[in-house]
C-alpha cells in the first residue's frame, strides 16, 4: 500500500541564516515513491522530521506552558493556575504524576516521530534509495539515525530503560505491540551506538541554504550530552573534546547575538522559524505587559511565567573592584541598586525594575506599569502581572519599530537553541570531576567566565564543593534555555532544590524617587515532588497495549 508523506516543511522553517530561505513543496503531499525519485524530493520528507525539535523548543509556549523546562525548577515560576495542566497545579497537588496522567511525559510524541524515523530506515535498507549517490543517500540515512537517536534520548532521559522499536527490515505494527522494554544501560547503548554511525556517515557541513540540518560535529556533540546523561564520563569527555578540538564553533564575545542571529558560530543545533510559516508566541506569553500596551494591547499580553528569586540572585554582583555573590542583606553596601553592576548574564537574561526592553523602561514598582502581585491560585488566570517582579529577557525578539509586530498573526520568529558550544564547555568540565580531573574541570568552567569578563574561579577537589559552583555557572550560562530539569534529576538534588520549597521574588515599592525592595514569596504553597518523580512511569496505555512492557519498580 502506498504510503502518504504530508509536506510540513513550510512549518518547519529549517533556513539559511539570512534572508533566502529552503523553497518548500507546494502540493501538500506526495508519496513515498515521489519522495524517492531525487535527493531534491528526498529532502522535503527528510527535513519535515525535523518537526521532532519543534516539539521540544520552549519559544513554542504558546500551545503549552508546560513546555517551559524551567518552569518545572526553581527558575521560573509561572502565573496562573488554571491554565493547561500547569506547574503550579503540579507542585501544589498530591499525586500530580502518576501511571495514569503524566503532564510531563513525552512518551507518545517520541515514539510517533520513531515510528517516522523507522518508515524511513526501513525503505532505505530495502533499497528504495539505492539508485541515488552513495554518499548524498548515506548522509541522509545518518540524519534519520542521528533523529531517532535524539527520539529515544529524551525517553530514556525521563523514563530510564524504554522499548526499543529498531528494527529496520519491518515497521513494527499492532503484531508487534508485546515488547519488553530493554534495561537502562541497552538504552544507552543503543542511543550512543546509533550516534556513533550517523557520525560516521554526516558531512561536515551543509550548504547554506540548508543550515540547521545536523553535521558531524552537531552529531558528536549530542553523543556528548547522552554519554553524560548515560554516566558514561570518559565517553562523554572524549566526545566534547573531539567538538572543541574541531574549530567547527566558538564561543560568541557577544552575548546578546546568540540570541537574535541564529547562524551565530556557537550555536550547534539552532530551532529555526519563519514569520507567517513557522512562528510562535514566545513574546506573547512572556514579554512584559508595558510593552504590549505600547502596542495597544494593555492587558491583554505577557507575564505568563517569570524568572524568580532564586534565579536572579544567582548572578553576582561588582562591588568596587570584586565580585561577590549578590545578597539582599547587603543592599545598602550596593547603594540601594540591585541591578547595577551584575554578571553581564544577567542583562541578557531577566528584564528588572529600570531595565529597558525596545525604549521602554520596565516600572516593577506598585503602581507602575509593570508592577508585580501576590500569587494567588484563583482569581488571577490570564491577569498579566508578574508574582516575582521579574519579566523574562532571553529568546524575546529584539526586532523595534515594527508595528506591525502584533501578537496575533504575524508573531515571534525568534530562534530556539537546542545546543550550543557553552554546554559543551560544560559537559567536559561535569565529565572531569567526576573523572576527579580537577584542573581540567575548573579550566573548561573558567573559559565560560571569562568569555564574559568574570573572574576565574578557584579550584575545588571535591564534587560537592565543585557542584556548587558548576550550578551556579549553569543558571547563569544556560538559564532559560531548558536544562535546569535534567540537571538537578543528573545531580539527584531533586529534593533539595525542589520538594518542600516555596519560590521567591521581589516587591518594590517607590517613594519620590526612592526604591525600596522586599523579597516575598512566589508560592501559596510548599512544593510536592516526592524521590519518585525522578523517574517517570511508564505510561498507562503502553502497559495495557504492551504485555511484555514492565513498570518501573517506583511505580509498581
């Protein structure tokens, strides 16, 4: 039976980095022996795979806000309660994971893009494209190997040992539901192996026009992140070294322009958009309300989920010639300004009282136009103020003077980074600690500071003590873009980060033309994440459809 391709590629945007775009498929769809006809055919069905990133990439909020990573931390905290399934519903109720309902399981997404990847690996091996070039034919078989391996990465990740549907001779069907699941370590095994041949088998690069599509060096280093993931320290080591030691990126002396240039040299995987094809509502849900309403839109826009406290504080600040970590104890040693001479992160990342965003200041204090309230969990849904006094800056569009930019039909085109050059850095430093690599360790944490003017720190000889700084560099380095989850569930500090915590922010009061600031909690509520929700369960519907699919043993 022929099977139908339905052409997304006008939805996925994949574009080169400046103005030209990929010319997508105008017909809608085809089928799979139109696919087959040409490497020009070909890539539509390869690129609407891509799709996969797209569900992943927090800019894409405006569907969910649980897809907002570090809303499910201490980083972020988000506004309304009753809106989707929602983190604070999750924190706040007992049971809020169970067998049966998981808000955050991505078991169904991943394995319909499997089931995808799989159709594809399977006509390949039978030869469907064999009568194309050898290597242009391979290249593309690997990026279909490096996908499915990104697919099931982000199960294991969650859910430890899954079912492996890897056959490539047969697309499993309703035959072939009764699969155990492999162990955690055949999973990771698998997910590194398929990364190690589509290495093999990816180019360099790609032409301009196809920027965005995975290279050799995109491949080795998401091997790089599973192998830590994996605990596999030396694989992981090894992998990141083989990135850096490759020149193919490097770390950007200009912070803000990771953010607003997508073909920026140290992003490795960048989520591309397109205005009226592929865009979002990033800025919809998250711009702060003073710059909707000077727009015409008062009330109507942003402030969904903000940055809190505990994120915040993290960034330090320059008093005289050093730099200390910030307290709100010593505010007067500051001179009453907070937000003056910290981590040059923090600009980048938090909108604060006094900031500016697009020629408008930002008035956090009561009475202004972007004044916090108190959270409450009723009676606020859709109220768009934010509880921390905070507003989110990273992955805002930094486009001005377009008033056309409207909220409602042509939206945020901003990109998504799903890896870049810094969590490299990162990986291969987490990898030599636990290598007990101290000086190494402490080198690759320190490259990431002084790319942007911090001092060294200095070096530690123990995990734990090595762990607090690592935390600290990655909230600042990668807050926001989706890694604090994994990360506190990789250091297994889920209770001490998250259970029985509330989180914070910070009302500011003017009088004349004095700022006063008290921190104030965020949560009506201390926070329930129980030791078990480290590990998801394996979804409800797979262990009835799947008798041979076991739970896991937190559980059962």
């Amino acid at each position: 039976m022929k099977k139908y391709i339905y052409s997304i590629i006008t939805a996925l945007a994949i574009a080169a980095p400046a103005c030209d775009t990929l010319d997508f498929d105008p017909t809608g769809q085809y089928s799979d022996s139109n696919a087959y006809t040409s490497i020009h055919n070909l890539d539509y069905y390869i690129k609407d795979m891509y799709q996969i990133y797209h569900n992943i990439a927090n800019v894409e909020c405006g569907s969910s806000l649980n897809m907002l990573e570090d809303a499910w931390t201490d980083l972020i905290k988000t506004s309304w309660y009753n809106v989707g399934q929602g983190q604070n519903k999750f924190f706040s109720q007992v049971n809020s994971m169970t067998v049966e309902s998981n808000p955050r399981s991505n078991w169904g997404t991943m394995y319909s893009h499997i089931r995808k990847f799989n159709y594809f690996l399977v006509d390949a091996k039978a030869g469907r494209i064999s009568h194309l070039p050898a290597e242009d034919a391979a290249a593309r078989v690997a990026e279909v190997r490096f996908l499915r391996a990104f697919a099931y990465q982000e199960l294991a990740k969650f859910h430890g040992g899954v079912v492996l549907r890897v056959s490539e001779d047969k697309v499993d069907d309703q035959n072939e539901n009764a699969k155990a699941r492999a162990t955690k370590e055949e999973t990771w095994d698998f997910i590194l192996g398929e990364y190690d041949k589509a290495i093999a088998d990816l180019p360099e690069s790609w032409p301009a026009g196809d920027y965005g599509r995975v290279t050799k060096m995109a491949a080795m280093a998401m091997k790089a992140r599973a192998a830590l993931i994996a605990g596999r320290y030396q694989v992981a080591y090894d992998a990141a070294t083989a990135v850096i030691d490759s020149k193919k990126y490097s770390l950007s002396s200009d912070i803000a322009a990771i953010y607003t240039n997508p073909a920026n040299p140290e992003i490795i995987i960048p989520v591309l958009f397109e205005v009226e094809k592929k865009q979002h509502n990033y800025d919809t849900y998250m711009c702060p309300p003073s710059f909707a309403a000077s727009l015409g839109y008062k009330d109507q826009f942003g402030a969904a989920a903000t940055p809190t406290e505990e994120y915040a504080s993290q960034f330090d600040i320059k008093v005289g010639d050093n730099w200390e970590a910030f307290d709100w104890a010593n505010l007067a040693k500051y001179g009453n300004e907070p937000y003056k001479n910290r981590d040059p992160r923090f600009y980048q990342s938090i909108l604060a009282n006094g900031s500016t965003f697009k020629g408008v200041e930002i008035q956090c204090w009561e009475g202004g136009s972007d004044q916090c309230m108190t959270y409450a969990p009723s009676g606020q849904d859709n109220t768009h103020k934010s509880t921390t006094g905070y507003y989110v800056r990273k992955f805002l569009s930094s486009k001005t003077g377009d008033k056309a930019y409207n909220f409602t039909n042509k939206l945020s085109d901003q990109h998504w980074i799903e890896m870049r050059l810094a969590e490299i850095y990162f990986i291969r430093s987490e990898a030599s600690a636990r290598l007990n690599k101290w000086s190494d360790a402490y080198n690759d944490l320190n490259v990431i500071r002084t790319r942007v003017n911090m001092p060294a720190k200095p070096q530690k000889s123990t995990w734990e003590d090595y762990l607090v700084d690592l935390q600290k560099e990655r909230i600042c380095e990668l807050g926001l873009e989706g890694h604090r989850y994994d990360d506190i569930m990789r250091w297994g500090i889920s209770q001490e980060v998250l259970n029985g915590k509330r989180v914070h922010g910070v009302k500011v009061t003017k009088t004349g033309n004095t700022f006063s600031y008290e921190v104030i909690e965020a949560d009506d509520y201390d926070r329930i994440f129980p030791k078990k929700y480290e590990i998801f369960p394996i979804p409800y519907g797979e262990i009835q459809g799947n008798p041979l699919c076991d739970q896991n043993d937190a559980w059962k």
